[in-house]
C-alpha cells in the first residue's frame, strides 16, 4: 500500500486528480500551516482576513474560504509553498489582483492554501530597443503602462482587460480588453516568456526572449487560460507597442441591432487599419453613466458606439470622415469626435465607469457580469435577442461589448434571491445562445466555475479530453486550483 505522502505516477489506475482527488485532511492542513508559519513573517489565518482572498461581490459561485493565506514575494517563496503542499496534500490557488469573474480564485471544501502575489508587483527589466520588459506575475497592467510612461518611454502594454487586473491572473485566464480589435487578445504573442513553479515545485522559463521561435510546440500558451491549474507563473516577458496618437469618437443610434450592424462595415472598410476599439454601449448603460455623476457631461441616451481611432492626425482624419460616413448610412443621430489628447481622454472616460455606474443605477443592487463571444456577423442578432429575453425576464442590467471582436458583455442587476435566480436563467440562455451561434461561453473572462459546464458542449468530448489528460499528467496530485475550468463528469452535454 502507497503510503499518504508517496505520489502516485500518471499511470496509476487507483487515482484520478480530477474525478477522485485525495486531499489532506483537516488536521494535515493546520500541520501545513505551523510549517508555513516557520518560514513566511506574512501568514493569515483570520477568517474575516482571508475572506476577500476567495469571494468577489461581482462572482456568484459558492466556493469555501481558504483556510490561509500566504503572502510571497518572490519565485523561491512560491517554490516553498507549492513543496509544503504537496508534503500534506493541500490544494493551492493563487490571488492577486482578485478582479475575476468566475469564481477562479475561490478555496477548496476541505481546506486550502491561497498564495498572495500581489507583492509580487515589480517591474524587473525594461528593454526599450527590444520593445518588451520583464515583470513579475502581480505586476498591474496600469502600472506597467504608467511607469513607462513616467519614465518617458514611447511604448506600452496594450492588453487592457479592466481596472486592477494583475499580469498573473491576466496570463491564467486568457484576457484581452478593449484593444483587441487592434491589437488581438493574450493568445497572441504579447507574452513571450513565462517563468512557471510546477506543481512539483521546479521552476521552468517557457522560452527564451526572441519574439519568435520554432523551438518545439508553444509551452507558453499551455499555461494561457489555464485557469491556475498546470502551474502558477511568476514572472513575465511582455511584448510592448509603440504609442500611436489616438482620437476617439462617439456615434449615437436607435436601436442596439443598427449600432451593432455599423461596425461591420467599419470594420471591412478601408479605415480598419486606424481603428482600435470599437466599443457598444447600450441606452440603459449610457443613462446609468449620465446618472453618476462620474463624467463632465451627459450623452443622448441611445445605443452607443464608442470608437478609438489610431494613426497620424492626416489618417485619423480620413479615417474619422470614413467612419462618420458609415454610421450615417446606418441612422446614426448623432456624432461626437474628440480632436484633441483631452478630448478623447474626456469621451473615453465615459467607457471605463459603465460598471459602477450600472451597479448604482439600482440603489441596493449587485452585479452579475458575463460575457459571450460569437463570430461579428452574428452579433446583431445576438444582441437583439439578448434584449428581448431581458425585457421578457424583468431582468434590470446594461450592456456593454467589444463588438469590434463579437465580444458581449451584459451586466445583471439583482436586489433579492429570487431576482438572482432570474438573473441566473439569462445568463445560460445567454450562453446557449452563443454556442447556438457558433460562439464561445467566455470571451475573456475565462471558466472558472461559472462557465466550465458548457465546455464539453462547446469544444467536445475529445477536446476536453485533451485538457484533462495535460492536467493529470502535470498535475498528478491535482493541488492546483481544483473545481475549476475542466467540466465535471456529469456535465450538461451528457444530460441532453
């Protein structure tokens, strides 16, 4: 008989990570804890303390507390900790800018270790003849971008997924943001270079830092929307880009389906090479913004597309008469167009304030934020019948996309129990209708446990299959933030 501590091997028949774990048990966890006391000055075990580590007031799946919280501050720390979990078999999951939406960070039932990053925020190197730099995983996008430009340097990291999200947790759920219709999503070659802890605790650099290469199949990109599951990266070689003079304007419509349908030919006209973002922002979403109080000045409350435009001030220009002439040929009523640096920072700001502006259009609500992706000639449709299932439901919320890529976001609002289960409803109808549409579950935010349900659906049995077999051959204990991303064995493609 294998003795508690022995590993099993990935052939051994009498254990599956992901079907079967074998966790340790409560008393192997305060065991886990005296030895991690005796090596880290940070260690929290307070309930009240650790609970924002695994609970955000934006993600609806339960998950357990953790039972400690540690906090590192470099890759050897993290190698410490993931060989303390393994000695007693405690799951780990990883935090740091907790800005999620899929409940990816959240504990483990019988007992978990969550390892803090979010000391671990610095800026290691800056190669500016080579456009990219070297960073550890806690390090915030905004930051990076900020410092660069303290620092006087023309470049900067263009994925932009949302306020106070970490490069760790941007890597582990695949992210992208507004800039993706430009500049393409974390999938791409922005991360050139990981340094990963394994779940046997060696410590391994995915490539070198040329920004391309041959050699072998892209490791990299394994650990990319891995959710935290094969590894937990510390450190990060991002590509950088160079900063373009940016403009933005903004296009009011009648309706969602005439806005959504605009973009297309935006997009397949010959201004497509200036645009950056194009982003919708419908009527309910605008009057939330105007309600705020967050901006110098209210906007029509209409269908909206907020539109980045990037280039010369000569090709912004032409870009911009190309773009007015197509939202006119789609009834827009209305143009705005920011000609200046602060113009353009003005009409933009309206576009970063949507959530908590939806969240207090409703005093007492809280907010369910989802999203879908679907190839952008089906997104008009998409949109149209997303809406009308709202307004059939009685669900309150406000959408908001980056139609340039056929990425959908809608933000529910509910104020009891039962309008969070109509909440729920819209959601999965949301979902079906994607997959429906030859779309995905997730644009951007990633599995989790909010989504992991409709993977099988989306991808198929062997796909998944796939995904599972590269979990228990690098993970055989299966410690790496468990519950998360693989479906289930009773998942919703073996119901129908």
């Amino acid at each position: 008989m294998r003795k508690r501590n022995e590993e099993p091997t990935v052939e051994s028949a009498e254990y599956d990570p992901l079907t079967q774990p074998r966790f340790g048990s409560p008393q192997d966890v305060q065991s886990a804890i005296i030895e991690l006391k005796s090596i880290f000055k940070d260690v929290q075990t307070d309930p009240e303390v650790i609970l924002p580590y695994g609970f955000s007031e934006n993600s609806y799946h339960q998950s357990a507390p953790h039972s400690v919280v540690v906090s590192v501050h470099s890759t050897e720390d993290v190698v410490k900790i993931v060989n303390i979990a393994r000695k007693y078999r405690i799951p780990l999951t990883v935090f740091a800018g907790g800005t999620s939406l899929e409940g990816h960070f959240g504990g483990y039932k019988s007992g978990s270790i969550c390892i803090d990053m979010s000391g671990m925020d610095k800026i290691l190197e800056i190669h500016q003849d080579d456009s990219d730099l070297v960073c550890q995983a806690g390090a915030r996008w905004e930051d990076i971008n900020h410092t660069l430009e303290e620092q006087g340097i023309p470049l900067f990291f263009p994925l932009d997924p949302g306020p106070g999200a970490a490069i760790g947790g941007m890597i582990a759920t695949g992210c992208s943001g507004t800039n993706a219709v430009k500049y393409g999503t974390a999938k791409g070659e922005w991360f050139l270079n990981l340094t990963v802890v394994l779940p046997n605790g060696e410590v391994i650099k995915t490539r070198r830092r040329a920004h391309k290469s041959s050699a072998g199949f892209d490791i990299t990109k394994i650990f990319i929307g891995a959710e935290g599951t094969l590894g937990i990266v510390t450190e990060a070689t991002l590509k950088l880009a160079p900063l373009v003079p940016t403009r933005v304007a903004v296009a009011q419509f009648k309706d969602v389906e005439h806005a959504v349908s605009a973009v297309q030919e935006i997009l397949h006209s010959p201004s497509n090479m200036n645009i950056q973002c194009v982003e919708l922002i419908d009527d309910n979403m605008i009057k939330a913004i105007n309600d705020s109080g967050e901006i110098p000045r209210k906007f029509a409350v209409k269908d909206s597309l907020f539109i980045k435009i990037q280039g010369s001030e000569t090709a912004i220009a032409e870009a911009a008469k190309i773009v007015k002439k197509i939202v006119d040929k789609h009834g827009a009523s209305g143009w705005d167009f920011g000609s200046s640096d602060e113009g353009a920072k003005a009409l933009w700001h309206a576009r970063k304030v949507c959530l908590w502006s939806s969240i207090a259009s409703v005093p007492g609500s809280r907010a369910w934020t989802t999203d879908v992706c679907v190839p952008p000639s089906k997104l008009p449709e998409l949109v149209r019948e997303t809406k009308e299932d709202m307004r059939q439901s009685n669900v309150l919320g406000t959408i908001v996309g980056h139609v340039g890529d056929g990425n959908f976001h809608a933000i529910l609002l509910f104020r009891s129990d039962e309008e969070l289960e109509n909440v729920r409803g819209a959601v999965h109808r949301l979902v079906e209708r994607a997959l429906r549409m030859d779309g995905t579950c997730t644009g951007e935010h990633g599995v989790g446990l909010g989504k992991k349900e409709y993977l099988v659906e989306e991808l198929g049995p062997g796909t998944v299959e796939v995904m599972k077999t590269i979990k228990r051959a690098v993970d055989p204990l299966g410690l790496l933030n468990p519950g998360k991303l693989y479906p289930d064995e009773d998942t919703r493609w073996k119901k129908k």
